[in-house]
C-alpha cells in the first residue's frame, strides 16, 4: 500500500510541469519587463544600455503620456460611476416579470458578446460627420446638425467611454441580475405589509443586499478598463492627438510602432503596480465590509 507521502510526492511529480510552464509563461515575463524598464532598448537605433531608472523619471516628462494617463483616469471613474448606476437599474430591469422578459435577458448580451475591434470600427462609422448613423438619427430632429464627433477632443472621449459603456454594460447588468434572484420574494412581501413602497424597498432591502455582490464586480471590471486596448485602436487609434489614448494604448504604440522597448516596459511596470495596489485597496476593503 502506497503512503501518504509517497502520494504526496507523486502528486508534486505530476504537476510539476505544468507549474514550470505556468513559470515560464506567467513569471518569466513579467520578470524580463521589469529587468528591461532599467534599459535604454530602442531596436531602430541600435541601442541597448543600462538606464537606471530614467525610463520611470522620462513618465513623467513626457507629456504624451500625461494626457494618456489624464484620460486613463478619466475613463476608468466615468466608466465605472455608469457600469455601476446603469448597470443596477438595467438589472432591476431585467428582473421585472414580463412577456419576454427571457428573450430580453438573451439579446442583451449580444453587444458583450462582440469582440471590441469590431465594436470599434462600427463606431468609427457610426460617428462620422457626413454619414454616420448617430448624425443621421439627430437630423430626424434637428436637419442642421454638424458634430464631427472623432475630431473634436471632448466629443471623442465621450464617444469612446459609451462605446465601452455600450459593450460591456450587459454583462455587467446581467452579473448584478443573479445577485437580485437570491433575493426572496417573502423579503419584499413582510416590507409592502409594514407599508414600505418601491423606492424604500430598493434602498432599505435591494441595495443593501446587492452591495458587496456590486462591490466585488467592480475589481475585475475595473482591471478591464485600466488594461482597454482594442477599442481605442480600432475606434479613435489614440486621437485626437494623444486625447484618447489610454495607458495599454501607449504601451503598445511605444513597444511595437516606436520600437522603444526600455519606455515601454517601465510603461507596463508602472501600470501593473497600479493595477497590485487597487486590487489590494480592494481587497482590503472587501474584508472590512464583510466583517
């Protein structure tokens, strides 16, 4: 009969290579970025020396990278104040009875279900001044109506925050849905007798008991739009100017078009040690609240 700490060694044996590969692919990488944020590594020029921490001190110079962080921030806090806002009422929404209500549940999902690129270059169309679906919607009412909508800097990061409003707000929605079907109905049928009306059913039963499930989805999608890359790309490539270039954006535009390796790596570094202290904050803040 085999021992139990020979089973445990067998058991180390076995998944063994998969943790080497998991290492390889998962560590090693970020290992080499941060070794090569500490470099000069410009591939066109020929360039590949120690740097120091020059990369990191260049961030804050660079005023491309200022903007882009300066609309990063911009549309992570607009993006998430509406996920969560938009996302609890379209739920409540959903979670109403009647006729089809399922299909609706089903439809809602198709905009998420879209790869990004393609919502992108849809809404590159959609956008356009001449004949672009969202101008020719508003000249119903108004026939004179001119907005290039891409061009103009506040227009375009507010086209580009709906955009990403639009895709990912269903799913969102739908998360905040199965919250809602936990609840019992009994809850809200003790409430109506005591003489509380809809609205202080919401804020007295619903939302209380939503909160930590609202709270928790708000990391990942939080993650998500600090890492949006492929929207931006497909959609605005950054412009006007750098006014809607997020910081994923920028990393990719330094490593792959300017070939600045070094930049882009101290980039990448700075955004993942943004993206450690938020999910620690987050965390932290979560154990508190179920505490």
């Amino acid at each position: 009969m085999i021992s139990k700490k020979s089973l445990q060694w067998i058991a180390w044996v076995l998944i063994l290579p998969v943790l080497i590969i998991r290492g390889f692919t998962t560590i090693y990488p970020i290992l080499k970025t941060v070794f090569n944020s500490f470099f000069d590594i410009r591939v066109l020029s020929g360039v590949n020396e120690f740097a120091g921490i020059s990369n990191y001190i260049n961030i804050f110079k660079d005023e491309k990278v200022i903007t882009t962080l300066q609309f990063t921030m911009m549309f992570v806090i607009i993006s998430m104040a509406l996920h969560v806002v938009l996302g609890v009422i379209l739920a409540l929404i959903l979670n109403m009875k009647f006729r089809g209500r399922r299909f609706l549940r089903t439809i809602v999902l198709i905009p998420w279900a879209m790869p990004a690129v393609v919502i992108g270059m849809a809404a590159k169309w959609a956008f356009n001044n001449d004949y672009g679906l969202i101008n020719d919607f508003i000249r119903w009412f108004m026939p004179n109506f001119q907005m290039n909508w891409l061009i103009n800097t506040g227009t375009a990061r507010a086209a580009v925050i709906a955009m990403d409003l639009w895709k990912d707000l269903p799913f969102f929605a739908i998360l905040v849905l199965s919250g809602l079907q936990f609840i019992s109905n009994d809850i809200y049928e003790a409430a109506k007798v005591d003489g509380a009306d809809g609205l202080q059913s919401f804020f007295r039963i619903t939302l209380p008991l939503i909160t930590k499930n609202v709270l928790t989805l708000c990391i990942p999608f939080t993650l998500w739009r600090l890492t949006t890359f492929d929207l931006v790309y497909s959609m605005t490539s950054g412009g006007p100017g750098e006014d809607t270039s997020l910081i994923a954006y920028r990393i990719t535009m330094e490593a792959f078009t300017n070939l600045n390796v070094g930049y882009a790596a101290a980039l990448a570094v700075l955004l993942f040690a943004v993206m450690a202290v938020f999910s620690w904050f987050n965390l932290k803040f979560m154990s508190r609240y179920e505490d």
